[in-house]
C-alpha cells in the first residue's frame, strides 16, 4: 500500500507493507483525513517533535471496515488499565498513544486499530465532514468537562476550525455566543450567523465581559489568553484549549486572577467522561449541523496532493481534507 512516512530527514510517498493487525485490532481502509494544523507543523519541522523513527502523520481519519460500514477513528488509544483510564480521563492515561503521532497514521491507504476507537458513521454524514470529530471532540470537552456556567454570555477567540465548533457547540446548548477573530478573517461567517455574532479583534474590550471565554486561537504568543482574561466578567472562567507553543509565557499580573475570582482552566484533547464520550458527542454535533458544516470542509485532492495541500495557498479558510482511497 502508498503511506507518507517520514524516515532518514526525509517525508515521501513510499510503498509499505499492509498493516497486520494484532490482538482486537481492525484494519480500516482509508477514505478521507483531515490536515491538521499539528499535522502540518510536524510536517515542516519535525525537529521539533518526539516522533518515531518512521512516523506516519494523519489522524483525523474516516474510512470502511471489512463490511464497507463507514467509521471514523477517534485517535486517542489509551492503556485502558489506568487509574486515569479508570476514570475514563483516557487523555490524560500516560501510555496514551495517538494515531498519527505514537502510531502509524491515516496519511495512508490503510491503518490498523483497535476496534474499540471505531465509530460508524451515521447514514447522512458526509464522510469528509466527519473528518472533523476529532477537532469537534476537543471543542466539546472544553466546555462539557468544565464547571461552567449554565448557560449565558460566552466569547470565543479565534474563527478557526475549533473556535467555529466551540461556538456552535455553545450555543446550540443555549449560550449567547460571540466568535472574536482576526481582522477579515471570518472563514463560512455567513452559515453560522444565525447562531454565532462575529466580532473583529480590534473592536473586542472590556467592559463587554463575558461569563465564560474560550481561548481557541493559534498559539504563537500569550495574546489571546492575557484578552481572554480582560473579556472575562468577574467570577467568570476562561477555559484554555489553545495549544500554546512550549516557549510561550503567560504575561498577566497573576493577582488579577485572584483578585477577580477568574476560573482558568485547561483543556487538553477530549475524554470518555461523560454517559457517552466526547468523540462520539462530536459524531452527534456534526450530524445536526452538517448541511453548514460543509462549508468548512474542501478536498484538496489525493494522497500524492500532500506538498501542494499544505502549501500556505492551499484552500485558505477551509479545512483541509485528502482523499485517500
């Protein structure tokens, strides 16, 4: 089979051997995997990152099964033996292993996975749009593994892929919800406006405070967490689920967060906490909002697309999806 895999400094399309399945594992034959922004970071500068001797990047995959039923892999395979996995707190397990990283990922034909990480598909999901669970788990659990509010003003900062579906998430559960984003970049404004109120970065000040203010944004820098803290209503909490660079420091006088009574919270990936866990959540989200949601999705072509795909032209706005089989 044709798998991108990184090797000797060097990403290329080989020819590999067909994953062999061990113990409950399944092999998927791949369809469609999103291209993550961590996907393309480890991609350009794999120096970076612990990765395997050879990595195979991809995570964000939906495919069949050996019936042709259409699933999606939720990425995240922990130990299972835990105390965390006792707790169904599966991202925080510390043998966790992710699909893309750890193990070979979707950037491929086929992969192989333990059949607990399958999820079908529903009928009337799009599968490309369905390449979005994983992001749309990760917008779920900041708020539904949080002790937030019932419901109210909440703010998100950043109009990306995670801060889009944090909204929607939000206010489909009854939040007043306003995405903050960069000057002119309001990526499918029109298909959630009548759910979501978009507001530039330059007009967001206080006192329009909010209970509730989700950092989604790229990070680069501190910016968005220290605005996340002056939006923030006395006693409200400000739940992180930026993936800040290592080297970047919060610059903040920390006893404005004492004094103000602000919750922050992190919010790292998603869990199985809950009745039923957040990627199958996200599964649910997607289905009732897929006919908007399509517009967040574009296929940038197949797997020998991938250097034009992640090229910084490539579909501006728009996650990016491979067809791979």
């Amino acid at each position: 089979m044709r798998a991108w895999e990184y090797c000797d400094g060097e990403l290329r399309l080989r020819t590999v051997d067909p994953p062999e399945p061990v113990d409950d594992e399944i092999v998927v034959d791949v369809r469609y995997s999103g291209i993550c922004g961590s996907d393309i970071a480890k991609i350009l500068n794999p120096q970076h990152f612990s990765l395997p001797t050879r990595w195979r990047p991809g995570h964000e995959v939906v495919g069949t099964d050996q019936t042709g039923q259409w699933v999606a892999i939720d990425p995240l395979v922990a130990c299972g033996h835990c105390a965390d996995c006792a707790a169904r707190s599966n991202h925080l397990c510390r043998d966790l292993k992710r699909l893309g990283w750890d193990m070979p990922g979707g950037f491929a034909e086929q992969v192989s996975v333990p059949l607990g990480q399958i999820h079908p598909l529903p009928s009337d999901l799009d599968p490309r749009v369905a390449t979005l669970a994983d992001p749309a788990a990760v917008a779920i659990h900041g708020l539904r593994c949080t002790p937030l509010h019932a419901s109210g003003r909440l703010a998100v900062i950043g109009a990306g892929t995670v801060g889009l579906l944090t909204g929607l998430y939000a206010a489909s559960a009854g939040w007043d919800v306003t995405v903050i984003h960069r000057n002119g970049k309001r990526p499918a404004a029109a298909a959630f406006a009548d759910m979501l109120t978009f507001q530039p970065e330059a007009t967001a000040s206080g006192p329009d405070h909010f209970q509730v203010v989700v950092d989604a944004a790229s990070g680069a820098t501190s910016t968005p967490l220290e605005q996340a803290l002056r939006l923030v209503a006395d006693g409200g909490s400000v739940v992180v689920v930026n993936a800040y660079a290592p080297a970047v420091t919060l610059r903040t006088p920390l006893r404005d967060i004492f004094r103000r009574s602000i919750q922050l919270i992190g919010s790292f990936s998603y869990c199985r906490r809950s009745e039923y866990g957040d990627f199958v959540a996200a599964l649910g989200l997607l289905r009732a909002h897929h006919h908007r949601l399509e517009l967040l999705v574009g296929e940038v072509g197949g797997l020998a697309d991938l250097p034009a795909a992640i090229s910084g032209n490539a579909m501006s706005g728009t996650r990016r999806v491979m067809r791979c089989g």
